[in-house]
C-alpha cells in the first residue's frame, strides 16, 4: 500500500479574504482563543463559526480541514516567541528553550500537536532558522549543528510536555494542581512503601512550603544548563580535535 499523499495548510499560498468575509488572520486568533479557553476537544468549525458571528461555511473558505486550521494555530502561537538575532549560541538556545517552555504553558493544547502536526508554517521556520544560525557561528559544523539544535530542542519538549498534559489533567477535573497532589498522596504513600527513601521524597512534594511551579522552574533551568555545558565541552573538543588534525598535517608537510 503507497503511503498517505501528506498534505499541509502551507502547500498551497492562502486565499484572498472574500468581500465582506472573514479573513484568515481573525479565524486564526479566534481559534487560539477558543483553544485556550476551551481546549482541544472543544474546537469545532461550527463552534469557531459561532464565535466569529459566521457560517462553517466561512471557515472553510480559508481552511480545508481541523487538522489544517491547527496547523496555524500552532504557527500562531509561534510568533510569541522572540528570538533577538546575532545573539551566541548559547544565548539563543536560552532564549529558544525558555520562549518555547512558555509559548506551551500558556497554550497547552500545543501538548497535543507538537509532533503529530508539522511545523512548517513561517514563524516555526524562523525560530528554526535562527538557530541554525547562531549554532553555525557559534563553531558548530556539519551534522553537529543539527545534533546540537535538537538536543535543546528535545530537551525543552521532554521536560515540558508532561508538565503541559499535567495541567490539562487539572483543568479537566476542575481542580488546582495542589489538588492534584492532595489527590495522589495517598496512592503515593500505599503503593512506594517497601521504597521508603523514594516515598518519603514524593511525599514532601504535599508540603504545605513546597512550591510546585518554582520547582518545575529551577529544575528546567538546572538541565539546561547542564546540557548547554555539555555541548559546550563537546564544541571544545572538536575544535581541539580540529587544531591537533591541523598541527600534524603541517608536521607531516
């Protein structure tokens, strides 16, 4: 069986805003808006439709599909993310990781799509292509260029797409995350019993002076730093690698 033909919102230049009509930019913020408000499962043409005081029919004039006006929802939601140009490598990989843990945060559907729709609209493009070009004058080269953008990539979405789906959990039941928390000691106390370190550290996380937002925080902070370390150490080497090839070829001349 030949592959599904891929399809994409950004294959095709968007069509013109039909007079009077809605343009495509307001069925954008509209759906954001939905999104935040009301999550994944709630989006529907119809209910966009409403909301914009319109038809479906006025969506689809625009959008071919959901999964197509997700796509620039996500792209949207991309624009938030400001990345100064001519900053270092690691300067830019900060910027990119805290701007993208962010944009999440505060989009949390994104949760759901990063991965299962593509990235290809023009403001994912740009934040790409910014890091491609810090990490290229940075001293990066070749296929480590691109290891090194999607270790900061990787580690940004491994560290906040489960805090991302722990949140959508609350909000679905109507509870804080505390509650959250409340809600699983007990589990937590039954079932790590015969792990008495690891169930005495879990249980702290119920403290009253325990503050799950700030934790979550500094822990982001410490693993990316950790992994900026790395990489710059694994710069390092290579160029001291490089300068040692260079030396013993001139030896050798």
């Amino acid at each position: 069986m030949s592959p599904k033909e891929f399809t994409s919102v950004w294959a095709r230049p968007p069509r013109a805003q039909r007079e009077p009509g809605l343009s495509r930019d307001q069925i954008v913020r509209a759906a954001v808006e939905l999104l935040d408000t009301d999550g994944l499962d709630a989006l529907s043409m119809r209910k966009l439709g409403a909301k914009l005081g319109a038809g479906a029919t006025s969506v689809y004039w625009h959008v071919a599909n959901k999964d197509e006006l997700l796509e620039l929802a996500m792209d949207e939601a991309y624009a938030e993310m400001v990345l100064p140009p001519g900053q270092t490598w690691r300067e830019t990989a900060g910027t990119y990781a805290y701007g993208l843990r962010s944009t999440i945060l505060r989009h949390s559907w994104l949760a759901s799509l990063i991965g299962t729709l593509p990235s290809l609209g023009p403001q994912a493009l740009r934040c790409a292509a910014t890091m491609l070009d810090a990490f290229s004058r940075g001293g990066f080269r070749g296929l480590d260029i691109d290891y090194a953008v999607s270790a900061v990539v990787s580690y940004t979405l491994g560290a906040t797409l489960p805090e991302a789906s722990w949140r959508n959990s609350a909000e679905k039941a109507n509870h804080t995350e505390q509650e959250q928390v409340a809600a699983l000691s007990p589990v937590i106390e039954r079932v790590s019993a015969d792990y008495p370190a690891l169930r005495e550290r879990y249980l702290s996380y119920g403290s009253a002076d325990f503050d799950p937002l700030l934790a979550r925080k500094i822990g982001f902070d410490y693993g990316l730093v950790a992994m900026m370390d790395g990489l710059e150490a694994r710069l390092r080497q290579a160029h001291d690698q490089h300068t040692l090839g260079q030396t013993q070829q001139s030896v050798r001349d």
